[in-house]
C-alpha cells in the first residue's frame, strides 16, 4: 500500500474512532515528552509495528501510542517501523 492510500484509509471513520480511543487512553498527552493539548500541540497517534495487508485501525491497543507532532517525527527519523 502506498502512501496515498494509506493517507485515505486515515479519514475513514473507523480510524477516527480507534485514533479517538487511544488519544483518550494516554489522556491526550505525548507518551514520549509529556506534551498534551493544552501545549497547543498536535497529537498523533503512532503505530509501533504494521502487519503487511492490515487496516490501519485494526491493532491491538499495546501496538499504539500517543505522540506529539514533533516526537512522531522524531521516532520515524531515530526508529526503523517494524513490518510483519
């Protein structure tokens, strides 16, 4: 999957549910820096591994993470993403 169609499965609904769940379960806070919404921050949420031919909203909880916008920059710069 390119990464068009990965930038089109991130707005179906469905990911906006599962990214919702995991923004509240880190208290919509940066796991890496502490940085939260009230920082004025983007939060992500970040995959820590992909499993080839999965959707992107079909991971367990444990395989996401809350990141800032500038921490998920800097874990894809610092951290090869695992693919299965």
């Amino acid at each position: 999957m390119d990464k068009e169609e990965y930038g089109i499965l991130l707005k179906d609904w469905m990911w906006k549910e599962r990214r919702s769940e995991i923004l509240q379960r880190d208290d919509y806070t940066c796991q890496r820096c502490y940085a939260d919404r009230s920082n004025d921050v983007l939060l992500n949420v970040h995959h820590k591994y992909y499993i080839e031919g999965r959707m992107p909203w079909d991971y367990p909880d444990d395989a996401l993470v809350t990141l800032c916008e500038e921490c998920h920059k800097k874990e894809h710069q610092e951290n090869e993403i695992e693919i299965y």
